[in-house]
C-alpha cells in the first residue's frame, strides 16, 4: 500500500507562503498529509498560510500546525488575514457566551433582530450537566443587551464573547432536555425563549474552542503546562476555588501529623503541607470532576483568547490536555500545577482573611485531653469533657508561599 506522504511532490513538500495554497490544492485528498509533512519540517511559513487563508481539514491541520510549531518556540510569520465580505453593521442573529464564573454558572445570550431595528433577546443561566437557573426576555436595543451582558459580568475583568449560533442554540436545548429527563420545571422565561431555539442542532456542534485548531500532542502540551499554576493569575479563572468542605478536611489532615505544640515553624509545616495539598488534589479532582472541568476551561478559554491572544490560548489547551490525560497511578492530579493551584489558593486566601496568619485545628491526644481536664477550674454545677474526649487546639503559623496568587477580591 503507498502512503499518502508517498505520493507528495518535493514542490509541494517544500513550497513556502507564496506556493503553500497551490501546493494544498495539487494534493488534493492527501492535502492533510502535506500539512503533516510540513510540521515535521516545521514549515511555518506554509502552514503560517494555509491556517489564515485556506479551508476546510487542511487549515484545521494547519492550525494545529502553528499550535505545535509555537509550543517549540519557533517565530510564525504574520500572513495577511482572509478578505470576508463586508458585513452589516448588526447581524441577523448574534450569540454571546458569558465564562463561568467561581460557582460554574454559565450564561448564554440569544439575540435574533427585528424588522424594527430592536432585537428579541434571551439570557440563560446554567450550571453545565445540571439545570437552568434562570432566564430573562425582552425586546431590547442591541446597546442594551451589551449594557446587560457587562452588568451580570460585573466586576470579573472578562467580557462576553462571540460564539456560533447554532452551537448556543444546542447548549440551551441540551439543558431543557436535562429538564425533560428530570421531570425538573423549567424556570419562567423558557417558553418564551422558545422561538429563538427554533431549528437548534440536534447533534453537539464543535465547541468554539476545539475549533481555533490549537490541539497538542501529550510531549508538546507537557512542556507547556509545566507553569500551568499562572492561569490562576488570569481572571477567567482567579475565582475558581475548590468546595469549603474539601479545604476544612485539607486542613483537617494537616493537623493530624502535626504536634500539639502552639508554635510551629514554617520550616516543619512546608513540606507536610506539600504533601497534603497533593493529596487533597488527587481526593478532589476525580475522572467525573476533572471532565467537568475541561468543559469549564474551553468556556473560559474562549475569553482567555479574546483578551490574550492565541498563546494564552495554547497554554489553555495544554492544561486541559494534561487534566484530561491524568491518572491515579501515572500522572495523578498532583502533577498538574493548575490543580494544586486551587488548594494552594484557597490556603491563601485563608491566611490572607486571618492576618497573614493559617489557623490549623490540631487534635490532641485523649491524655492530654485528660490532663487539661483534670487540671481545669471548672465554676461549680459545670461538667468537664469526658476524660477521654479528644481535644482540639488550634495554632498560628505562617502561611507557606503557595504557587498559585489568591484572585484579588472585588
């Protein structure tokens, strides 16, 4: 059997940027393969032009090209963007997406423009996996549907972003579904929301992400997500904490292989806390939970991109390649920065609430327990703790240095 890389001309395996759209188009099916060849070569300067200026499999493959390419340090080149036809100065129909905020909520808008210039808008809250919150209508102008958009985001640093129609179309649908399946009652509003959901898909599009072509492979997102601590940094994601419930059990398993002394230094705390931060990472983050939040960052990547560019975005991809691809063997969930970062944080941020100072419940012994009892002045009629009750005492250390910078509070 002859391979496609087989059948390609040494023209078109080292065309640059003025023969890489003649070269794409001789090769026909094997286009793809081309693309292939060329990012073994690190072709930039064809690839740099097939994913601005080229379509359908090819340019996706470009792209993902570029993503590589850039991942290894090498210079793409600028190319000249695509001419698209003048567009209207307010489309048709216009689909916004507002990022997850710290609880997962994610908002959907919905605007289809009327013959009198105003537009029949939606705005849908929802949890992804689980129920719509709650859903608002109107006619209102396309300013004030901005204006509204900016107002629930408040003070987030991010704004709403552009997405496909169809594809905030079938995110909604897929939503009343989970409703229908529940036997749950949608919240007010739906029904009137519904004609904006009139011919939704009824297979999943792509997500928006998944379609910037800025896919890894496991060697080129490892390397690039060796710092993944520094999106915590980013407002898209500065808010995202891990449950109350997890920290308090966190700072539960700290105390317990700690003495019962009232001064700790930072020296012996460090490396127990290391130890439990990881393990708390690799109890909280399971499969279930770590594909929910692979959803959760391509939402908020599409802001990331908005703000940051296409490299901020890769750093993105790489990170979800890494949480998606992690075990509990190999590569647990403690090896990834980002992850430990949502511990680290929120110890952070508890020490920053308390002085610059974490209070650490460490349980004593039942003796000491007994002995403090014993010794106690208790006012007569009052009753002592069982003898054999544990005791907890609570001590001040300072906080470790954490890899991840609580978000600031607004």
């Amino acid at each position: 059997m002859v391979s496609s890389s087989s059948r390609l001309t040494t023209e078109q395996l080292e065309a640059g940027a003025e023969g890489a759209l003649g070269a794409v188009a001789a090769a026909g099916a094997d286009a793809e393969a081309l693309v292939i060849e060329w990012i073994k070569a690190s072709n930039a300067a064809a690839l740099a032009v097939v994913a601005e200026q080229g379509a359908g499999s090819a340019r996706k493959a470009a792209r993902r090209g570029l993503s590589v390419l850039k991942s290894r340090g090498v210079r793409i080149p600028e190319v000249p963007r695509k001419a698209h036809p003048a567009a209207g100065a307010e489309v048709a129909r216009q689909a916004w997406l507002l990022p997850p905020d710290s609880g997962g909520v994610v908002g959907l808008v919905l605007a289809e423009r009327q013959s009198s210039g105003s537009y029949n808008a939606a705005f849908v809250y929802f949890r992804d996996g689980q129920n719509i919150l709650r859903v608002q209508t109107g006619t209102l102008a396309l300013s004030k549907i901005k204006e509204t958009m900016a107002q629930a985001l408040g003070g987030a640093g991010y704004g709403p972003v552009g997405v496909p129609w169809g594809w905030a179309q079938y995110r909604v649908a897929e939503r009343r579904a989970w409703h229908l399946a529940q036997n749950v009652p949608e919240p007010l509003g739906m029904t009137a929301a519904q004609k904006l959901l009139d011919g939704a898909p009824t297979v999943a599009p792509p997500h928006p992400f998944d379609e910037e072509g800025l896919a890894l492979g496991d060697e080129d997102a490892e390397k690039l997500a060796r710092d993944s601590g520094v999106l915590h940094q980013w407002p898209e994601f500065g808010s995202w904490l891990p449950p109350e419930r997890s920290v308090q059990e966190l700072l539960m398993q700290i105390g317990r292989r700690l003495p019962p002394e009232p001064n700790i230094s930072k020296e012996r705390l460090e490396p127990v806390m290391r130890e439990q931060v990881a393990a708390a990472t690799d109890r909280h983050f399971t499969p279930e939970r770590r594909a929910v939040l692979a959803q959760r960052m391509k939402d908020s990547a599409l802001s990331v991109i908005a703000r940051l560019g296409e490299h901020a975005g890769l750093q993105v991809s790489a990170v979800i390649h890494v949480i998606q691809g992690a075990g509990l063997i190999t590569n647990p969930p403690s090896d990834v920065k980002f992850l430990t970062g949502y511990f680290d944080k929120a110890l952070a941020l508890l020490a920053a609430q308390q002085g610059g100072q974490l209070r650490i419940p460490i349980p004593r012994p039942p003796s000491a327990a007994a002995t403090d009892t014993a010794n106690a002045s208790t006012a007569p009629g009052d009753e002592a703790p069982p003898a054999g009750e544990n005791a907890e005492a609570t001590v001040d250390v300072d906080a470790p240095t954490t890899s991840a910078a609580p978000a600031e509070q607004t």
